[in-house]
C-alpha cells in the first residue's frame, strides 16, 4: 500500500484538533443566532468578539474594530480593493498599483474595475518575483488611490518587501493593502511595523475552516459595501455570521501566530531544504523558481524541462502524494501561470512546473518518499517526451509540439 502524503499545504490545509473541538459547541449546542437576546445568542456574540480579538492581537492591530469577518480571502481581497475605490476615503482618486503576480482575486478585481474606468498600473517583477520597487516609485502620483500588493506569492513562495512598498504608497498619500493569504501563520506580519493599512486572510491557509475570512481594515479607512443586509460587520459583510467559522478562525490564528510561529517555521524549513536539496541534485533540467532565501519557509516550487505538469500531478497522485501544477492544462486553458510567465520563464518549459508545500503535519520520511517519487515520476515522464531526446531538452522539437498542441487533448 502507497504511503499517503499531503504536499499540497498551499492549497488549504488539513484543520487542526484543537481548532475542530473550538468549533463544535458553536455548531451544535451554541447555534443561536448572535443578533438574539436569549442565552444561546449571547454566548455566540461573545464568541464572535473574542476571536475578534484574537484576530487584532495577531496582526497586531490596535482595536478589534478593525477586524471585519468575510467569507474567505477572495472576499476579503474585493471588499479591500472595490470597496476602497468606491468609498469616500478614496476621495474620488481613482488610479489602482497591483503587480503582475498578484492572486486572481484582486488581477480579477482590478480587471474589471479598469472596464469601469479606473485605471490600473501592473507592476513589474524580477526573475525571483520581487516587485520593482523603481517602477512603483516612477508610476505612482497623488492620482494613486490604493497600492495593493501580496505579502508572499502562493505559487513560487516569495516574500515582498512590504515596509518599504507601504512607505512609497504613503509617501504619495495612496493607501496599501496586502493581500496575505498565503503568509498569516507562516511568517511574521505586523500591521503597524509594516505600515499596512488593509490586509485579507484566510483561515484554510493556516489549519482553520474553509469559507471564513478576515480583512484588517486601519481606522479611519471607509469602505463601501460589497454585500448589503441586516449591516453585520459594521455594514461592510452583511449575514447573520459564520460564527463558528469565526471561532475556528480564532483559534487557528492564536495557534499559528505568536510564539508558536518560529519553531514551526524553522521545522517547516529544514523539512523543505531537504526536500530541495534532493529533488535538485536528482533531476537534471529543473529551475527552483522564486526568491531561494526570502520566500514562505514551506514552499517549494520546481519547474522541470521537457514534460507537462498535468501529467505530473496525476502519476504522483497514483503514488499517493499531492502536489499541485501551475500549467493550466487541468482548467481547460493552454496558458502556463501567469506568475511563471511574470518571472520570465519561457512558455514551453514553464508547462512543467511543480509546486510542493510542506506544514507541520509532514515529516523527514514524507520528504524521502516525495523525493524518491517525483525523481521517478520526472524519468518516465521524460522517457515518453517528444522534446525530451538524448537525455535533454530538445527544444527544436518543443516549438513544433506546440503548434499541434490542441490535438493532444
């Protein structure tokens, strides 16, 4: 029987015991309603301002009014950005800064607020995925409403130099969002250190339930509504609340933030070093993508030549390891990740990307066997490679296969 292992913590990531049991007195004893007088809806409102709370102590936010609770990070990230420029605090500016290798939440958003007439800049990246702090200084004016940049990139793991974008946005009177999904509870996040001034998250990135999310929103900041009703957090997300979605939140936070963060990062880390390191000195024709040293301790991103990731996350899946591909083949698209094209890898080989995240849960023999697996897998794949001649990447038969492409599927 195959081991079984989960590489695919970037994706969500399995909930927690102590999150579960957090949970369960909200779902079946404590179900009333938090807007209700009676017993059960007050100990539920009391639930929900205590992992208020617990959400400001680990952003470090000043008041716990500044954590509002959204369905997750894609709504976060669209209440911070739509709400923004439609809001009064925007003060009728209008011109938006994301970067090319933001997530779909907020390219999308941004997208469809440039067919509503707001323009949006899309800064550069260099070849590790740092964002070009010159091109930020040289396009950003008074005009700028709002600077929205990830914390750290959920396909290659690099990590921005947020204090220095947030003192470029203020300097120009912009406000700046980051969207750090992919970071809370894997790498230490400071509202006021960093001078951030709105910041989504997701509890399902850090061991807590799915469909729960949080936007940090600084005082003083006026969002418009994306969801209108009965004016639950503070009017912004209106629903009768997620309240143990909230509480899993919580204590997800609470466990992943603090002093429990840099044991787990550095047990993490040497669990994804390894992983690196023996991939990498197996596998000939494979680029470690992203930022080698400033990047999420438990991301590993590989692209290997001459084969289709597609192909890859399914004979892996037959080994019982989950990992995930940034080729698109899978969502029915022949584009490669548009991170994978921002970095500058050519079209044909960025095709083959793997990406493998590691948590707390995984272990050293977990990394031996993805390892042994992969190395296996990447042979046989490039044994039944057309472009794959000789023991390299052939790339003169490589633009050939790509005229024919759509026949292979």
């Amino acid at each position: 029987m195959n081991r079984f292992v989960y590489a695919d913590n970037a994706a969500t990531t399995p909930m927690s015991e102590s999150v579960f049991e957090a949970m369960k007195p909200f779902l079946t004893e404590f179900y009333g309603n938090p807007s209700s007088l009676y017993r059960i809806g007050r100990e539920a409102r009391r639930a929900v301002t205590e992992a208020r709370m617990k959400v400001a102590r680990a952003l470090n936010a000043k008041d716990p009014s500044e954590i509002i609770f959204t369905g997750g990070g894609s709504q976060a990230d669209n209440l911070a950005i739509r709400g923004y420029v439609k809001g009064r605090s925007a003060r009728g500016k209008k011109h938006i800064i994301t970067s090319k290798i933001e997530h779909h939440a907020v390219l999308y958003t941004c997208e469809a607020l440039e067919k509503e007439g707001y323009p949006v800049t899309y800064l550069d990246v260099d070849a590790q995925g740092h964002v070009d702090l010159e091109q930020l200084k040289s396009v950003i004016t008074d005009q700028t409403a709002l600077v929205t940049i990830m914390a750290a990139n959920n396909e290659i793991g690099t990590i921005q130099n947020l204090k220095a974008i947030s003192e470029i946005a203020h300097a120009h009177g912009a406000v700046f969002h980051t969207d750090a999904v992919q970071a809370v509870g894997h790498m230490p996040l400071d509202v006021q250190e960093m001078g951030i001034d709105m910041l989504s998250l997701s509890a399902h990135k850090f061991r807590g339930p799915k469909g729960i999310g949080a936007l940090y929103v600084r005082r003083g900041i006026a969002l418009e509504p994306l969801v209108y009703g009965g004016g639950q957090e503070r009017g912004l997300a209106s629903g009768t609340e997620n309240v143990a979605g909230m509480v899993g939140l919580g204590q997800a936070i609470e466990d992943a933030t603090g002093e429990h963060l840099a044991e787990k990062m550095g047990y993490v880390k040497k669990l994804t070093d390894r992983l690196v390191r023996g991939i990498m000195d197996a596998i000939p024709y494979t680029h470690y993508t992203g930022d080698p040293v400033n990047r999420l301790p438990g991301t590993a991103s590989f692209v290997f030549e001459a084969i289709e990731g597609e192909g890859l996350i399914l004979r892996l899946d037959l080994a019982g390891i989950c990992g995930s591909t940034g080729s698109a083949c899978s969502t029915g698209s022949l584009d490669p990740s548009h991170v994978l094209m921002a970095i500058g890898l050519p079209h044909e080989i960025a095709h083959g990307s793997l990406r493998l995240t590691l948590g707390e849960q995984n272990t050293e023999e977990d990394v031996d066997y993805l390892i042994e697996n992969v190395t296996k897998v990447v042979e046989t794949l490039r044994a039944m490679s057309p472009v794959w001649v000789d023991g390299k990447p052939d790339l003169t038969a490589a633009s050939d296969l790509h005229d024919d492409h759509h026949h292979h599927h």
